[in-house]
C-alpha cells in the first residue's frame, strides 16, 4: 500500500489547523509554507478536506482555513478514506462479487483479518494526537537549539 502526496498533504494540513486550535483561522500561504505543500497543491487538498467537513474556510483580508471538526474526532482512517477511498488491500475486499473464489478464497480471508486489524489501528490515532506529538518535538528540538546554542 502507497500512501499517495494527496493524503500525505491532506494530513500535514489538518495537522497544522489542530496546533492552532479550532476556532483560529489559518492562511492558505502560511499551512503552505510551515509544511512545504506546493501553493499550487493546496486548493485540492482544501477541496477535499471542506467537501468532507473537516474544514471551513474564511474569505477576505484575514481569511484562510480552520478546522470544522473537533481533531479528536479525525481519525487517520477518515482521512485515508476521505482521500483514497475505501481502505481495500485487495479488489475481492471491495468487489467479493467478482471473486472466482467466492467466500471460500483462503488469501481473501487473510486479507479481511489483516485489513480490519490495519483499519482498527488507524481509526485509534487522530489528528489531535498526531498534532500534539508534534507540538512535543518542535518543543524538544527547540529546547536542543538552545543547549547546543550556549556551548
């Protein structure tokens, strides 16, 4: 399984508007800039990301993007299949009617379990835990900065 740059950015934003909290709105060139999307990338991934509700967006002057939804409540399942569709590792998963094997495929029942276990692990890490652990590394590597600084 690839994880595609639609996804990968898709989550960099969401990430980037859960460190600001929800209410704070966020611009476009500053999400762009703090995780290094492409400008050009960014409105598809806003797309995306509003047709899904996860965001709201705010025209004018002082306008830009935030988050519509309580990050704990993002999984990173949400955004996998809000992005890549349903999580699938084979095409009998999605389509079992095409399946010459019918229920009886032993590599279709391995599947299943594997991609339920896979499914279950993403739907335990959301948004706010990701943005908080990111929240703790800026903060060590800042910290690092400063020790390394007074030597």
């Amino acid at each position: 399984m690839d994880i595609t740059r639609t996804t990968h950015y898709t989550l960099r934003t969401l990430v980037e508007l859960a460190m600001h909290g929800e209410n704070e709105v966020v611009s476009s060139k500053d999400i762009s800039e703090r995780q290094m999307i492409p400008r050009s990338y960014l409105p598809k991934i806003v797309l995306i990301l509003s047709t899904k509700g996860f965001v709201r967006t705010e025209r004018g002057k002082m306008g830009g993007l935030r988050l519509a939804v309580d990050p704990a409540k993002i999984t990173l399942l949400d955004i996998l299949e809000a992005v890549e569709g349903p999580l699938s590792f084979n095409r009998c998963a999605l389509y079992p009617e095409e399946c010459p094997h019918g229920s009886v495929c032993p590599l279709g029942l391995a599947w299943d379990h594997v991609q339920e276990v896979f499914a279950n692990e993403l739907r335990k890490i959301t948004v706010k835990d990701l943005a908080e652990k990111v929240k703790e590394q800026l903060a060590k590597d800042r910290e690092a900065a400063q020790k390394g600084g007074a030597e």
